[in-house]
C-alpha cells in the first residue's frame, strides 16, 4: 500500500510509519519537525520505501500530488500539547484546521479516493460537565463517577471560546466537521478517529504529557509533578496499540463517513500514576502537587474523568486485541529512559 503520513515525524506519526514499513509498504512523511522531529525518523532513512518531506502542511507544493499517489491517507499534522496550545492560540486554530480541509481538498481533487485517516481528540469531549466561563473544575467539587464514559454521538462539552485553552478542541471539532462532510457529500472514504491519551516510544513530556514526564523525573530522581489534585482521572493507549487499531479501523472499511474512539479503557488517577511509575521504576522521588494555575499559566479547566466509550470501535474494528497493558508500557518506558540518562554517581565516588 502506499500510505501518506502528515506529521509522520511526531509522536504517533512515527510510530505509524514505523509500522506500515514493517508490514511491507511504501511510506511518505511530511512535517515540519515543529514538534515532531528528524531523530523520530533517522531510523528509516535508509529504507527504499520511506520519503521525507520537511514541509508545513499549509504550503506544502506536493500535496497534491502525494495525495493522488496514496492508497491512505494519515493526517495527524497539528499544533498540539497543552503549553503549546496556550502559548499560540491563534496558529493552533489556523494550522489544525487549515491543514486539514487542504488535505480534504487535496484527496478528492485527484481521481483517486483514497482512504483517509483523520486524527482527532478526546479534547472534543470537553469536560464532560456544564460550567461558566472563567470556573474552574476542581476534581473535589466532581465526583469523577458521575461522568460516564465517552461516547461518540454525546453532544460535546467543550468550554467557551473566551479560553484559549479550548481552542484545541474547537480546532479538531471543526476538522471532525469537515471530515464528516467530505465523506458525505463528495462519497469519500474519511473515519475520524477520537484518540485518547496515547503513550510510548519517542513521546516527549516537552508541551505537557503527563506520563514521559513521570517516567523521566522518577528516574532522574527528581520530584514528581501532579497539576492539581491528582484525582483526575485517564485511560492510556500505548501507540504500539493505537497504530495497529487505526489501520484495522481503516482495513475493515465499514466506518467510513464515522467518528470512532480510539484507546484502552483501563482508567488510572493521576496520582495513582505517578504512585505506579514510582513503584515500577523503584525509585524514591517525592510526588509534589502544582496548583493548575501555576502549571498553566491560567486557570484551567480540568476534565476530572476521561475514559472512552470502546463499543463501536470494536464493532469496527473487528474483534481487536491489544498487546500493551499501562504496567508494560510503563516498565518498557522506564527501561527505555534509563539508557537515556547517566547513571547517577555513587555518594563518595571522586574519582580517587
Ligand atoms: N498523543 C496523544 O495522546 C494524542 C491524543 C489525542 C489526539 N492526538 C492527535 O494525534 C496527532 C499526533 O499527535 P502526537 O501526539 O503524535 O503529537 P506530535 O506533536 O508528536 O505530532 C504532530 C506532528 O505534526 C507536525 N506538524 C505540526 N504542524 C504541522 C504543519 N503545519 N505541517 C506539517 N507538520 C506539522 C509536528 O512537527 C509533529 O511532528 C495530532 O493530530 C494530535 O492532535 C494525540
């Protein structure tokens, strides 16, 4: 197959082509490394079937043509993470959706209908409960409980467009938008994907993500930062999982036109995470709380509970198993970053 990866050098990106180059097929990557970046994809450089583009997606002149080439289509290119997000407000909403609808556009202007992988967010979710512009959802004031599970056809919480820290959301509800239009109106075979959060290999803790910042700050020995209480409460995906799920959602054909949740059910608190890496990586880093304010520079409105809602993607997707549980992906991550850091210099040791 010939597959086209916009921000193929990011996070999930990479761990995409990684995959459709294990399974045999021809891959083409644009990004801009804006978060993304060239060590993600060294590794395939010298593989015949892999083709770099340094490129924003926005501007980018072979768009067209690429897209005429691809059997599928992966469009992951965005502004994402938290800090990033509050820090340019404004190139989020311009970039995650101008990038979007010029791939749209790009697919059905060739004669060609290539399948299409939209990457969208459990971010659209919002916080699963009514609040005013500027409150700030305190997990004590919510019982996490009384929010149920995600699920696809929910009218969506987002908060005021008054708070930049939602602009994400607007940003990939539009792009859900424009995704299940093109599918609809011009027949095109576009599946918009929901991921909740997603963990693993070549993640950074950079722009906010809570668990590569855990791992590294456990085994560095440093502190432990929980935003918040750490009473709320996620689901984490490893990627090794969530490739593998958005190709068999693709492969199986039948969501065309849909918005399907991506990700594991298995739900942890943020404090009973960060108790979990401590454990797993037997370190005696103290866990420290930051007031959300402080963390974020605003005051934050907090999802308290985040866990999706997975019958229709296993309807979709065909009887998927997953081969990741959060304990495995975490020792995995753990390992993988202690060959990363210095091994720590013993007391007394002066080189004498
Ligand atoms: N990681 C998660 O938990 C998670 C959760 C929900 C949704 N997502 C979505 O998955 C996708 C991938 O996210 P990720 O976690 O791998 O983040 P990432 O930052 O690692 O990947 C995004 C990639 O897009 C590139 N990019 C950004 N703007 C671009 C542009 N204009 N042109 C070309 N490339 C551009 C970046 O350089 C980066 O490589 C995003 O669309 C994101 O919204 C991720």
């Amino acid at each position: 197959m010939h597959i086209l990866i916009s921000g193929g050098a990011g996070f999930i990106g990479s761990n995409l082509a990684e995959y459709h180059l294990n399974k045999g097929d021809q891959v083409h990557v644009v990004d801009d490394l804006s978060t993304g970046s060239r060590a993600n994809v060294i590794p395939f450089e010298d593989n015949p079937s892999y083709r770099f583009d340094e490129a924003d997606v926005l501007t980018w002149p072979g768009l067209k043509e690429s897209a005429a080439w691809s059997d599928r289509i992966y469009h992951l290119a965005a502004v994402v993470g938290v800090f990033k997000v509050l820090a340019e407000p404004i190139k989020t909403l311009a970039t995650n959706v101008a990038a979007c609808e010029r791939v749209l556009r790009a697919a059905h202007s060739g004669r060609w209908n290539p399948q299409i992988v939209l990457a969208s967010t459990s971010e659209v979710y919002g916080t699963g409960v009514h609040c005013r512009v500027g409150e700030t959802i305190a997990c004590r004031d919510i019982d996490p409980d009384s929010i149920p599970p995600f699920q696809e056809d929910m009218e969506p919480l987002v908060g005021s467009s008054a708070i930049s820290r939602w602009n994400y959301s607007i940003s990939k509800l539009t792009d859900e938008a424009f995704g299940v239009s093109y599918a609809k109106v011009h027949r095109m075979k576009v599946i918009v994907t929901r991921f909740f959060n997603t963990v693993g290999p070549r993640q950074t803790g950079r722009y906010g993500m809570v668990v590569p910042r855990f791992v590294r700050q456990a085994v560095a020995g440093e502190p432990l930062t929980v935003y918040g209480d750490g009473a709320q409460r996620r689901c984490f995906c490893d990627v090794r999982d969530t490739v593998s799920a958005l190709d068999a959602l693709a492969t199986g054909g039948s969501g065309w036109g849909q918005i399907v949740n991506v990700g594991h059910d298995q739900e942890v608190s943020i404090l009973g995470l960060a108790e979990l890496v401590k454990k797993l990586a037997s370190s005696s880093s103290p866990i420290i709380f930051i007031p959300r304010h402080e963390a974020y520079s605003e005051d934050f409105q907090e999802t308290v509970r985040r866990r999706p809602d997975l019958e229709r993607f296993n309807r979709l997707a065909g009887g998927f198993q997953y081969r990741w549980n959060l304990e495995r992906t975490l020792l995995d991550l753990i390992a993988r970053e202690r060959q990363k850091q210095p091994v720590p210099s013993q007391g007394g040791t002066n080189g004498h």
